[in-house]
C-alpha cells in the first residue's frame, strides 16, 4: 500500500483515482453479445453460456426438484444465519414503506404522490469463485416489500450445471419462483430483451463483473433501467488514536479480497497507527484464503496522514466510498458531517461485513465516486412515483390567472387556453 503523508490538496485527485475498470474495452464485446442475444434469444443464450462459462445447458430455468434438493444439502446453522439476516433485512426495508400524504398547496388545490412497484424487476446474482448468495436477500426482499409482480433472477451455473446450492435456498425463502442458470452478458441481455424461455423485465439490479458491468450499461441506454453504474468494491477507513489496527486490517481485507480491481483505504491523522496496521495486514493477509486476489487489490490502496479531521473529512466526501468505516472519538458527529459514500459504519464494532450480510442495511451500493450522487439500493428502489392533483373550482379560479400569465408568457396559447375555457365555463 501507498503510504501518503499529509499530501497536499492539489495532489489529491490523482491519490484518490480509482483502478482503472477498463469498460471502454469490453463494449465492443457487449454490444455484440446483446445484439446476438436480442436477434438469436435461447440459441445466442446457449452459445454463450458454453463459450464464457464451460457448459451445455438444454434447460435454464431451475427446476423445483433442484430447488428441494439445494434446501435439503444446506446446513442447519447457515439455515439460521440466512434467517437472521433475513429477518433484519426485512425489518429495516419495511420501515422505508411511507404512506401517501395529501398536501393541499393553496385552498382547492390538493396534490399527493403515490409509490407504485415496478411491475418486473430482474436480479442479478454473481456466482463463480464467490456466489453471493447474500445478494440475494438484498434484492429479492425489497422487491418483494415494493410489490413487485414479477422477480427473474439469474446467476450463473457451475461446469455440474448447477447453480450454488445457498444461492437457490436463500431465493426459495424470498418467494422467487423464476431461476435462470444465466451469468455474464448474455443473462444481462436475456433479462433485457426477453426470450423464449427468459422474461424481459423493466429494470435489472445487482453487481457484477466488468463484463456484467458493461452489459448493464449499454442496455440502460435505450432498452431497460438498471440499479445504478457499478464498479470494483470499495472501502475507506476513517480513524485515530482510539481504533483498533487489528480491526482495521481485517476491514480493508474484507474488501481487498473481493478482487484485484478493488481498492481499500485508510485516512487517519495518526502516525503511528499507520505502522501498527501494516504489521496486521501483513500477519492477516498471510493467512487468508485468497491471499493472491487481496495482495493485487493492496497494490491500488493507500495510507493516508492528513493531521485535521476537517482535512480527513473534506478528502473522505472527495472520494465518496463505497462503505466508510469510522473508528474515531465522536463517530456518530463525524458520520453526520460525512456527504457523500454510499453505506456508513460507526465505532469499533461495526465492521462493513454486517452490512453485507445480515445487520439489515442494503450492500447494493454505488462505487467509484458514484455516492455522490446515487444512494444505495432500498425499497424505493423498486418502486417509481406517481403524482396526482385535485384541483376544485375553487381552486382553479384561485390558481388560473397565474398559470395563464405563465403560459402566454412562453407563447403557449394552448396551454393557457386550457385554463381559459375552464374561467369562462364557471364564470358564466
């Protein structure tokens, strides 16, 4: 890791650059894989699915028998903690459920906005070296909070065929019927465009890779809404003398093992923590699994001594992270002066892992600076907006020559004829 001391503000934008996702590249693949699956449907899906991911698939959709047996193979005490978190999951997302308020902006003018769900919604679920059955919960139980009709997930299968076992039990206990043993481009694609055998849906949600990541963005360009841009994950680490080096370390390798794109941070405006946190990551990383993926990610990351927390907290809002741990004195006053990141952690014992799995916070959440103007995903994000106004004769005789010296005002005579005719018809 780049180790930075109180590096000077001008030199800030290239510190914080992210790794390059290389999206650029891959559209021309995209682009050519979505129009063969747009032209082709089942055959481009097979195709593709044999060439990217190793296997002949007759069938896509999950069968209920492979569902019963995938339930049955799961043990009982990952059975529980995908319950626990479920049930936080769900507590947390219901409550962002507001009901319609009628707001009356002038006597006879009544205006109100109604949340309506998203009729079909698709969700995309990364499998390969870390299936994120996880993500799952995060998306199926919103979607199904909102309401939404109809919930299509795809996730791709292993060289047996078979889609992770965890990954169908946690679909099973959200109420998702629609399983598709599709990954990478072409299920972006099937969920997009539809097929014979794949459902199109309205918007598609879920992380991926930068294959996925590509796909996502060039079908939001005309054909279907997605979450948000999404990129390689992301945390920062803000803290001082109070912090532990050793939780810290654990906090950035939580996330440097997601893969070698991903980039970790730690701010703090102590010196000597910075030694004591080198020592642990070197002690932990030693001793992790996928201590090659974690080792490449540390190669993009930084330590960073900025000595004021005005300092600390102007570089963390420039940066806006993906997760923000603070492990400072007066964490709950920092994290409200914090503006931009997309999912925050307070105190000692917050790691960012309890919102990736189970303390009831969404961790579908923007990366790559995108927190600053994207939140993370929640049930409003499966959900649109309608609004409505009531307006009584009353009120249009009130509010009328208003809207008529404004429409006239931009030569609209049609516009203000509408309030016009309705004056003249009371008026008589």
């Amino acid at each position: 890791m780049q180790k930075l001391l109180n590096p000077p503000k001008e030199s800030w934008p290239s510190i914080l650059e992210r790794p390059d996702n290389g999206l650029e590249d891959l559209f021309d693949t995209a682009k050519e894989v979505l129009e063969d699956v747009k032209r082709n449907n089942d055959a481009a899906l097979r195709k593709y699915t044999r060439m990217f991911d190793g296997v002949d698939l007759e069938e896509f959709e999950v069968s209920q028998s492979e569902i019963d047996e995938a339930c049955v193979s799961i043990n009982s005490d990952l059975k529980e903690a995908i319950l626990t978190a479920k049930q936080n999951i769900e507590v947390f997302h219901q409550a962002q459920r507001i009901e319609p308020k009628v707001i009356e902006t002038m006597p006879g003018v009544k205006c109100w906005q109604r949340s309506v769900a998203i009729d079909k919604v698709g969700l995309y679920i990364p499998g390969g070296t870390a299936p994120l059955f996880s993500t799952v919960l995060m998306l199926a139980i919103p979607a199904k909070i909102a309401g939404c009709k109809e919930v299509v997930l795809c996730t791709p299968a292993g060289k047996d065929g078979k889609i992770n076992a965890a990954i169908l039990y946690a679909a099973n206990l959200v109420g998702v019927r629609k399983i598709f043993k599709l990954g990478g481009i072409q299920a972006i694609g099937a969920m997009a465009y539809g097929t014979e055998t794949v459902p199109s849906v309205s918007k598609i949600f879920g992380p991926g890779n930068r294959f996925v990541t590509a796909a996502k963005q060039l079908v939001s360009i005309k054909d279907v809404a997605i979450d948000m841009p999404a990129g390689p994950s992301e945390v920062m680490v803000m803290a001082d003398e109070i912090a532990e080096p050793s939780f810290i370390a654990a906090d950035l390798l939580s996330q440097a093992e997601h893969g070698s794109d991903s980039q970790v941070i730690l701010l703090t405006n102590t010196v000597a923590l910075i030694e004591k946190v080198e020592e642990e990551l070197a002690l932990q990383l030693a001793q992790l699994p996928r201590q090659e993926v974690a080792t490449k990610a540390l190669e993009n990351s930084k330590l960073i001594v900025l000595d004021s927390l005005d300092a600390m907290l102007e570089l963390c809002n420039e940066y806006a992270p993906e997760h923000l741990i603070i492990s400072m004195r007066d964490d709950e006053e920092i994290g409200a002066q914090v503006s931009n990141a997309g999912s925050v952690f307070l105190g000692n014992y917050s790691p960012e892992s309890a919102g990736d799995y189970a303390s009831g916070t969404n961790h579908t959440l923007p990366t790559h600076g995108y927190a600053k103007a994207y939140s993370g995903v929640s049930t409003d994000s499966f959900m649109k907006k309608i609004t409505y106004q009531k307006i009584s004769k009353e009120g249009i005789i009130k509010l009328g020559p208003a809207i008529e010296i404004m429409a006239e005002a931009e030569q609209l005579d049609a516009h203000k004829n509408a309030v016009s005719i309705r004056l003249k018809t009371i008026n008589k």
